[in-house]
C-alpha cells in the first residue's frame, strides 16, 4: 500500500495543488515566453500562464493569460503535459504547489509586449535555449521543443 500523509483542515502546513494553465506558442522556430514578476520562478523566464479560474477551461484559461501577459493572441491546439511547480520557504517547507497544464497554441496575431505579472515578455530562437540555463524555468526547453516538432508536423493548424 502506497504511503499516504493525510492532513486535517486545522494543520497549517496543509498546501493544496494549484491548478495553472501555460500558454506555449511556437512560431517560426521561436517560442514565446516572459520574465515572471512573482514566486515561484521570479526573474526567471517561462511560458506565460497562470491560475484557473473556477468555471474556466484549461485552454480558456491558456489564452487569456497569454493575452494579459503579453497581449498576443492564438488558439489553443491541444494539452501538451502537465507537471508541477513546487514553492518552498528558507527553511524548505513547502509553501505552495502548482500543478501547470502545458496548452500548445497557434500564434494569430500581436507582437509580445510585458504586462500583468511578466517582467519581459519575448520570442526567442528554440535552437539557442539551453536546458542547463538557470535562467530558465524547469521544463521550458523540452516542452518548447515538443511544442515546435508538434506544429512542424502540422498537428496544430
């Protein structure tokens, strides 16, 4: 039988997942992503996305928080992945957990101009992304270069 914590609603250290959607654009060799302004990740860059909302489906979600943050528009494709993002304090106590639905999407329109919580918002070049950059959020450079090979097949048209 698998090992299971279970917490009571009065444990303070109880920390629930957080659903998010990620908006990954590819387009013409080059992935979109911003500089987040806030925890977890600040400073780093990554795609843009953020919290679901109640009500709001995954790919609703992707896409306005694509337009929030950088003001381009696209379509949502298809679910990429899912993985999670964990915040921890300096004592290493786990202060937050993210659960981030990657969402492949087709560039429309708009030039990526930062607003909302991203700090930059910009098109880089997939052959120049570097895993071991610490610059990068996790996952960044896998997911964007499953996300290019995907379109370069025309699986999201």
């Amino acid at each position: 039988m698998p090992n299971i914590v279970r917490r009571t609603a009065h444990d303070e250290s109880a920390v629930h997942p957080i659903p998010a959607a990620v908006a990954v654009v590819p387009r013409e060799g080059h992935v979109l992503l911003v500089r987040r302004a806030n925890p977890p990740y600040a400073g780093r860059w990554g795609f843009p996305g953020g919290k679901i909302e109640a009500g709001e489906t995954i790919e609703a979600a992707a896409m306005r928080e694509l337009a929030e943050e950088t003001s381009v528009n696209a379509q949502a494709c298809k679910i990429l992945t899912a993985f999670d993002v964990l915040d921890h304090n300096d004592r290493g106590r786990l202060t937050r957990h993210f659960v981030l639905i990657a969402v492949l999407c087709k560039w429309i329109s708009g030039e990526p101009i930062a607003a909302d919580d991203a700090l930059q918002a910009q098109w880089f070049r997939l052959e120049d992304l570097d895993e071991a950059d610490p610059s990068l959020n996790l996952n960044v450079v896998a997911i964007a270069r499953d996300a290019d090979n995907i379109v370069r097949r025309g699986g999201c048209s």
